[in-house]
C-alpha cells in the first residue's frame, strides 16, 4: 500500500487540506444516496440501493460536472482507497470466526463448493472474454461469498482496479434480481419445500440483505434456513481473502521464487489483520451488540463514500464491451448456482 501521507505532501495538515474537499464531497452524496434508499425506494425495489445509488452519484460528478474536479481529486481517491479500508476493518465486528462450526456441515459443505466454483468459473470466463482472470475472481467472491462486503474486501487484496469494483458489484445485483423474480414463483409452481428454497435462496443471491429477502418472500421457514446458509457464507469471506492474497503473491514472484511468510506479510493488505482482530472480539464475547451495530453503522458509511469515489475515478470512455460481459455473467452464474443447489439437495440431501 503507498504510504500515507503520499511523498508529495509537506506532512498530515497539508495533505488533509487536500483530501477535505472531495472527502467532502462523497460524504455528501454518500449521504443523499442513504437517505433516496431510505425514504424514496420501496424495500421491493432492493437492487436500486444506496450502493448503486452512490456509484451512479460519482460517475455523474466524473463525466458530467460543468467545473474542474482537480480541487476534488485527492478527496475522490482517498474515499474511494482510504475509506475502503476503514470500512473493511469495522465490517470485521460483524463477523464470528467459529459461527462456521455451528452451521452444520450440509450447509458449509455446499457453500464451500458454490464458492470454490464461482471464482474459478468466473475467472475462467473472464479470461475468455479477453478480461483480465482477477476481474473473474473478484465477480465470483462477489456472486459466491457475500456480494459488495466481499468485493470491497476482496479488492484491495488482488489489486483490483476501480472499473472492476464496479462491474462486478453489478453482476452481484443482477442475480439478486434475477432471484427475487423468479424464485416464488417457480418454487411455489413445483411445491418445493421450505429446506429446498431456502437453500437457494441462501446459497444464490449475493448480497445478505437480499437472501433473507427471498427465502422470507418464499415462506417463513425458507427465511430462517436462508438466513443460516447464508451466515455460512458469510464466515468463509476472511478465509477466501486470505486465500487469494497467497495465491496472488505467489503468481507476482519470480520462477523458482518460493512463497516465505515474511515475503507473503509484505504483500499481506494490512487492514484484513483489523478485519480478523474485529471479527476476533466479536468472537470472545468481548464486543457488546451495540458496539457491534454501531461497527456496521459506520462501516457502511466509510462504504458509501467509498462507493461515490469509486464512481467518481471511472470515465465512461473507459469503459468497453468486455466489461459489459462481466456484468452480464451474473445472468448465467446464477443459473448454474440454482441448478447446482437443486440437484445436490434433490438427488443427494433429498430435501423436502
């Protein structure tokens, strides 16, 4: 990570004068974002969210603001890195390392599959679409794992670019949506049982909020087992960034260089050892819930200014067809998701 403050900077007072403005600027669309979510959009309507919102406030600002941004550009990139980490480390407060081992193992053991094979998959995909693979990877952690928690977090450890974040934050809503649509209906049309639905529901859409939203608009029990997968899924996220991060480090060192832990803590993203020591307190016990909610509270907040810097560091003349095929790969992913849960629990777990 560079450092901080950047070498250009004369110390922490000029540097903070520099970041003020556009720091500003994406706490305050961040801002109108959270409050269009809250009081314009209907729950129904969840793929239109603070997060997609807040992307959409920055692109405007990029591509069509009528003055200079150059005043805002240490702001931006600060929001869109800085904030990024702040946010990462207090999502950590919402985590239980040991939540894994009380889940039950039909639910870690699908879940450990469904994520394994979305990041190889769509890796696999991104390279054939002339993509770079760590494009893939980070759609599949946010398809597989837990949608834009997993993405932010994961970016940062690959060296994902800001266009990246974006697309694969889009291909992890369009299966929410595609989810949301047609899961009661099908379901309810075939009489599959509230352990099959809420299966699908937990293991399919990205996000948490929107799993829990579809096993509940199944049924009440789907919305309980939905909730239990996806918690699953969830207490994986640190393992599948530390994960990668080996595997990213081993693939940038020379031939015949062998992976040393003192090589792979150079390269380590630090704010991830905050994410684990946060989700360790949780943990123990040591952290009390309304410590807890105001961790996520603020975390979303680092998140959403995050999310308008993002959107503003991208030009739409930089984006290209591939990109839309990134997006576009949430359609078939989830697909092969549903059908890959409904086989498992039909012909193997023989689910209800």
């Amino acid at each position: 990570m560079a450092p901080i403050p950047p070498p250009q900077y004369r110390g922490w007072v000029a540097y903070a004068r520099a970041v003020i403005p556009g720091l500003a600027v994406c706490f305050a669309l961040g801002g109108l974002a959270k409050w269009i979510d809250d009081a314009l959009i209907p729950d129904q309507l969840f793929v239109v969210n603070y997060v997609l919102l807040a992307i959409l406030m920055g692109l405007i600002v990029r591509n069509f603001s009528p003055v200079r941004l150059d005043i805002f550009e240490p702001g931006f990139e600060f929001a869109a890195r800085i904030c990024l980490f702040v946010g990462v480390v207090l999502l950590g407060a919402r985590l239980n390392l040991i939540e894994i081992f009380s889940i039950g193992s039909t639910a870690v053991i699908m879940v450990a599959i469904s994520i394994t094979f979305c990041i190889l998959l769509c890796g696999w995909f991104a390279k054939k679409t002339g993509a770079a693979e760590r494009w893939g990877h980070l759609v599949g952690v946010g398809i597989g794992v837990c949608g834009v928690s997993a993405i932010m977090a994961t970016a940062p450890a690959i060296r994902a670019k800001q266009k990246e974040i974006v697309t694969a934050i889009g291909a992890a809503l369009l299966t929410d949506v595609m989810v949301l649509v047609t899961l009661p209906t099908i379901g309810h049309a075939l009489g599959w049982g509230d352990m099959l639905a809420g299966f699908i529901a937990g293991i399919v859409p990205s996000n948490t909020a929107q799993c829990i939203a579809v096993g509940y608009a199944y049924s009440e029990g789907a919305g309980a087992i939905a909730t239990i997968v996806k918690s699953a899924r969830n207490a994986l996220m640190p393992v599948v960034i530390l994960a990668l991060t080996y595997i990213y480090t081993r693939r940038g060192l020379p031939v015949g260089e062998q992976v040393r832990v003192g090589l792979l803590w150079t390269r380590f993203p630090k704010f991830i050892v905050g994410l684990l020591l946060a989700a360790a307190l949780t943990t123990a016990g040591l952290l009390s819930a309304p410590t807890i909610a105001l961790a996520g509270t603020l975390s979303t907040w680092f998140f959403v200014a995050c999310f308008v810097g993002i959107g503003a560091g991208i030009r739409f003349s930089d984006l290209r067809g591939q990109d839309l095929a990134v997006i576009g790969f949430g359609f078939p992913m989830t697909i092969i998701l549903w059908l890959y849960v409904y086989v498992v629990s039909r012909f193997i777990l023989v689910f209800g």
